[in-house]
C-alpha cells in the first residue's frame, strides 16, 4: 500500500514517524511531496533578529533521515489532487497513492493595502534575517508589530509568536543598551490580542507591554501599511519598521481540488481528520486543515504532530480493515518567549494553566529545539 504526504514540517514528520510505528515490517511505501528535503525549524525565527540563531542553525537536512525511515521523497510543488485523492499533480510530474495525507501548511492573507511595506517574520528564515539587518541599520526610530486574524475563520490566527518578536526586540534593544532610542508599538484590530491563551494571559501579555513601555493601538480595523506608517481606523501613527503578521488562509492549490473548503480557505475535515467532500482515503494535520473544536483551538507545532498521529493511525487501521475511529484531543501549550525568559501558557478541554515568566522557560524553549532538531538530524 502507498502513502502520499504532502509537505515536510511538523505535522508531514509526524505522521511518517506515526506509521513507521505501527508499520514494524515497513510494508507500506512511504512518499513526502514537498519543494525539498529539509525541514526549517519556524519557532525559533523569533531568535534570529538577536542573533541567537542563525538561518543555518535551523535549517535541517531531512534526507538522511529519510533514508533511515525508508521513506521516497518526491521533490516538487502540489499543483492539484486528482481522482478524490489517488493522484497528486505537482510540477515535477504526478505521485499515486492508496491513501493521502496533506500536511502542506498553510499560507497568509495579503489584502491589505501596503502589506509589502512590512514584514512578515513568520514567512521564513530570510524575513527573520531581514528584521536583524534592518535593525542593525538603525540609530533609533519607531518599529511598530502586531498580527491579525482571518474574519473568516477565528482560528486561522497566529499570534503568539508577535508576542516574542516584541518582547525578544525590547530586551534585544536593552542589552544593546539602545532601547531609549526606539519607540515600540503593538497593534492589532483585536481588542483583546491573545485572547485564545485565556483571559489571565491577555492580562499579562497586556501588562508585560506596559511595563517595557511598549504603545498599543488595539481594537481597530487596518485600513492600510505605508512605506513609513501604519493606519487604522482609529488613525495614523508613525514606523521606521513594520512587523506584521497576516491572518491565515489555505495555500492557492486547495482551491483547485474538488475536497470540501471552510469559510476562511482550508480543508474541512472532522475530528478523525479525515477530508470532507469529494474524497476517498485523504486526511489532514496541522495548519492546513480545518477541525471542530473550541473557539480556542490553535494553529500550532505541537496540535499539528497530535493531529498526524492521529490521521496516520487512522490510515494504518482502515488499511486493516478496522474503523478509522482515532480522534484527538485540542492542547495549547505556549511558552512566550523573551530572550532571558519564558511565560508558560497552556489550555486543555477542562483547565487551563498559566505560570509567570521565569529563566527556566526559556532554557526548556531552547531544550525542546534541541530535542527536535536531534532527532531530525
């Protein structure tokens, strides 16, 4: 039987190390569709701008690690899906499967006029770079950040690592000993930023910006980004350097598949990840899909691996003729980085917990990268 998986983060790993599990004596094939064979560890960008890390301490070659899972990989882009899901059109020709997995990630919205004119430090490594270069190049000025939503979809929102950027800037700023020469501002349409984390940590996060000084322009709409501005509806304010976070949407490929979309772009699947509408053996994890859950669930690394876990286990069972019955339970587990420590925040169905912030938190950010990139390596 082959295995087609789209994309090669998170949640596409997690799903191959799922079914290697329970696939002992590797009888099925095994296939990953994506541009190249590595894998770029986006939760630490937030150290680059600082000089932490670099691009290349988080770029990982995933082909030895391929090797050693027995695993193809199909270098290429998804163009379209065919034939409810047993052909994967890509730019490199198509790939055949018994059963597919997509786990491609997600994309950002861009309608905003102006967005060009800022910087979007989720997109990659080379936007993390820019914000440290950009940096370097100035005396002092004013660098605005913040983050939106998809109207259309609450949970196609990102916001937690706008959190770290800024507090990672200001104390970046301190030990540089210039912080007194930059403004820093924090803006969003939502009046409450944060407000999946729960109501104590909007609290904290809200308070922790007053104590760096940093200004908020909360609660209104952004009408638009200029080359050295920022307008709302609510005005215009000044900025040296815009650090903006889009709202989610599906990648533009989704649309040409005849599966099921949400609202806001991505594929709809149910709670065993399986994709609704016009399709035979075909799941979904991580920030591509679209799952029921509480207005709180989160597009995240660690709901995206629970999420292939569970679609990988669902593949291997009706593979055996047994009910492809695994669901998953939504998590959110934070820890809201600031260089020299860490603020935990976490959710679960029935409590939520949140601790202050504390030295320990970031050394067991940077422990649990470690582990990643271990492994992968």
């Amino acid at each position: 039987m082959q295995v087609s998986i789209i994309g090669s983060g998170f949640a596409a790993l997690a799903a191959v190390r799922k079914l290697r599990d329970l696939d002992l004596g590797r009888r099925l094939e095994i296939t990953v569709i994506s541009p190249k064979a590595s894998l770029t560890y986006l939760p630490s960008l937030i150290w680059v701008p600082s000089g932490i890390r670099t691009g290349e301490d988080l770029r990982v070659s995933l082909e030895r690690y391929f090797k050693e899972m027995g695993v193809h990989h199909h270098a290429g882009e998804v163009t379209s899906i065919e034939y409810k899901g047993r052909i994967v059109q890509t730019t490199h020709g198509e790939v055949y499967n018994d059963a597919l997995i997509i786990a491609s990630g997600a994309s950002y919205l861009r309608k905003a006029p102006g967005i060009e004119n800022t910087i979007n430090p989720c997109s990659g490594i080379s936007a993390a770079q820019a914000i440290r270069k950009r940096l370097s190049c100035m005396s002092g000025g004013t660098v605005a950040m913040g983050f939106s939503g998809n109207p259309k979809e609450a949970a196609g929102v990102r916001g937690g690592p706008m959190f770290e950027f800024l507090f990672g800037l200001h104390t970046q700023l301190k030990r540089e000993r210039r912080r007194d020469n930059f403004k820093l501002a924090f803006v969003s349409p939502m009046r409450q930023p944060g407000k999946r984390l729960g109501t104590k940590a909007v609290k904290g996060l809200l308070k922790a910006m007053k104590k760096r000084d940093v200004e908020t322009h909360l609660g209104h709409k952004i009408v638009s980004f200029g080359p050295d501005s920022v307008t709302t509806e609510a005005g215009s304010f000044h900025s040296d350097l815009t650090v903006f976070l889009p709202g989610m949407t599906g990648q533009p490929w989704f649309a040409s598949t005849d599966f099921e979309l949400s609202e806001g772009g991505f594929f709809k699947a149910d709670g065993s990840c399986r994709v609704q509408g016009n399709a035979e053996q075909v799941w979904v994890a991580g920030d591509a899909g679209s799952m029921p859950g509480p207005l709180w669930q989160a597009k995240q690394a660690h709901m995206a691996e629970i999420q292939a876990r569970t679609a990988a286990t669902n593949v291997y069972r009706t593979f055996k003729g047994q009910d492809a019955d695994a669901t998953f339970k939504n998590e959110l587990i934070c820890i809201v980085d600031t260089l020299d420590s860490g603020m935990l925040v976490s959710r679960f169905p029935n409590f939520s917990l949140m601790l202050p912030p504390t030295r320990m938190m970031h050394y067991l950010k940077r422990f649990l990268e470690y582990k990643h990139l271990y492994y992968y390596r």
